[in-house]
C-alpha cells in the first residue's frame, strides 16, 4: 500500500534552511528523489526563559543506513526499547489512532512531548523524529517528540555496549558547541 504524503513541517527542515534535508548524512545518497525513505532526528535545547533553541544535533538517515545502525544495538536494548514504548498505553493509542488518520492535528502533535504531555516550550531539552520520503511527509508514521524525562527513563533501559555504539555514531558524525555535545553524552539516538 502506498502511504499517504504531506507537506514536511518546517519543524523538521535543518535548522534555518528553507528546504528539507537532502542527503542521509551517513551513506550520502540523494534524498530528494525519493527513492528510499528516510528519517529525520532532532536533538534541541531550549532556553525556556528567552525561547531560544539551539540544535545539539539534527540529520537525515536513508532506512537503508538506519537499518545497518539498528544491527548495531543488542537485541536486548532493542526490547527494552520497544517495551518501553509498547507499555506506554496513551503514547500507543495516540500513534494508532494516528495511523487510522484520527490523530490529533501535526501542529498540536509536535508542539508536546508524545509521552509526559508536556509543551516544548516548557522543556530545556527535546528530541523530535520523522519519518520521510522525498520532499514530503509520511503520514503513516507518527512524528514524535520525547522531552528529557522519557528521554533519561529509555537510555536508563540501553545496555552499556549499546550507549557506547551509540555515543561512537555521534561522535563520528557530530561536531557542534562542546557545551551541548556534553549534555546528550549517553543519550541514545533514536531510530
Ligand atoms: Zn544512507
């Protein structure tokens, strides 16, 4: 079945760009085709007082490098992580609800963290993930928003190896302030 495409929200562009991202940024492949999806991560900070944000990391995966860096993590973490989702009965309801095209509307969905509830404009730190083809949206894939306190509850379900195969593909492809890169030491990247 064909999924459903929308517009990508600006959310979801690379920091200050007009256009989405265009490139998985570990194999390089050409994302603007269309050919293969990709997913989007997003790790922000947010000065909650002056709304400002800095972006501590953000890039575009191809599902063929996402499934490579999925290998990667034991199958343990793997899940834990799953049962930390699958557990969580209001986040479930909400993505399958969404599935069925009866969610809550994009803007509202990634204004909150999709587990506590809590708006980003009240959270110091948020991750956000997409799920992407060419230059539009999937709408069969929620987009979720997970603050620091689901963020910190799920890394404290990874094993060892899997927070150091994690902190090894940041530290491969991230640069950025030292600052912030030492505030998301050990947190996982989402895929
Ligand atoms: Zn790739």
């Amino acid at each position: 079945m064909q999924p459903n495409l929308i517009d990508i929200p600006k959310e979801f562009y690379p920091f200050e760009s007009a256009e989405p991202f265009k490139e998985c940024m570990v194999c390089g492949i050409d994302l603007t085709l269309g050919t293969i999806d990709y997913f989007v991560e997003k790790a922000v900070k947010n000065n909650v007082e002056y709304q400002v944000q800095d972006i501590v990391f953000e890039y575009a995966i191809c599902s063929a490098c996402a499934h490579t860096m999925q290998q990667s993590i034991s199958k343990e973490s793997q899940q834990n992580m799953q049962a930390f989702f699958t557990n969580r009965q209001a986040f479930m309801s909400k993505m399958q609800a969404y599935q069925r095209g009866e969610g809550e509307p994009l803007e509202e969905l990634i204004s909150r963290c999709s587990l506590y509830g809590e708006p980003i404009t009240e959270m110091s730190e948020y991750m956000m993930l997409g799920h992407f083809r060419g230059g539009k949206m999937i709408t069969t894939t929620m987009p979720y928003i997970m603050g620091g306190k689901a963020m910190d509850e799920l890394s404290g379900l990874m094993s060892n190896e899997t927070i150091d195969e994690m902190n090894k593909f940041k530290d491969q492809y991230f640069g950025g302030p030292v600052e912030l890169e030492g505030l998301w030491k050990g947190k996982p990247v989402f895929l």
